[in-house]
C-alpha cells in the first residue's frame, strides 16, 4: 500500500503555510499561496496585489523578526472562509498584539486576508 504524498490544499493548511511563510521569510511559499490580485487590510493599511505584499513583507514591515503562533482556527458558515485568532511576538518571544485574521479564499488561493488586532 503507498503512502498517499498529495499535499493537504485545504483552506487550513493554506493559512497554516501562510503564517509559516511570514515567519520564516518564505516568499514564493508566500507567492504560491496568494491570488494574484491578494489583498491584505490591516488596520493601519491595505495592501493590494501579491507581489505589493510580497514587497512590503520582504522590505517594509516594521518588524521582521516576528512569529505568529496561532490559537485557533475557525470554518466560516460557507466552510471555505476562515478565522484564525493567535499572537504576533516579538524576537524575545514577547507579544506585541493579538489578532484575528478573517480569510476569503478563491478555489485553493488566498485572497484576501483581514486582520483586527487587540
């Protein structure tokens, strides 16, 4: 019997890799996850496009060297669109805030990201 390798491409697995490309500066794990046009709304910003996130995660955040260990993750009614509540810390392992990222997925890519901190 062959061990099944086909990778997980569901919505949970998705916004998994998406925090684990954020943290270990993975950008074309980043890239394979977003849709094209991708937007991220934060509630200092929005970022509209993969690649002007990609930029702006590679250039411009103003810390880098963060982790974001998530505590939940939670189907929406239609079972694609997910929230996932966790922390941002800092290089001390220290929180700077917690979040909760509201998902919108297009078939298995990512586009949208919502983000409300506390």
């Amino acid at each position: 019997m062959s061990e099944d390798t086909t990778p997980d491409r569901s919505p949970q697995a998705a916004a998994h890799a998406y925090y684990r490309g954020l943290d270990e500066d993975d950008y074309d794990l980043l890239a394979d996850l977003l849709a094209p046009d991708f937007v991220h709304d934060r509630p200092d910003m929005t970022l509209e496009g993969r690649e002007r996130f990609i930029e702006f995660m590679r250039e411009e955040r103003p810390a880098s060297d963060t982790t974001h260990p998530v505590e939940g993750v939670y189907e929406q009614v239609d079972g694609e669109d997910l929230i996932v509540s966790g922390r941002l810390l800092d290089a001390d392992g220290e929180a700077i805030t917690a979040f909760a990222d509201e998902f919108t997925f297009e078939g298995e890519k990512i586009a949208k990201v919502r983000t409300f901190t506390a």
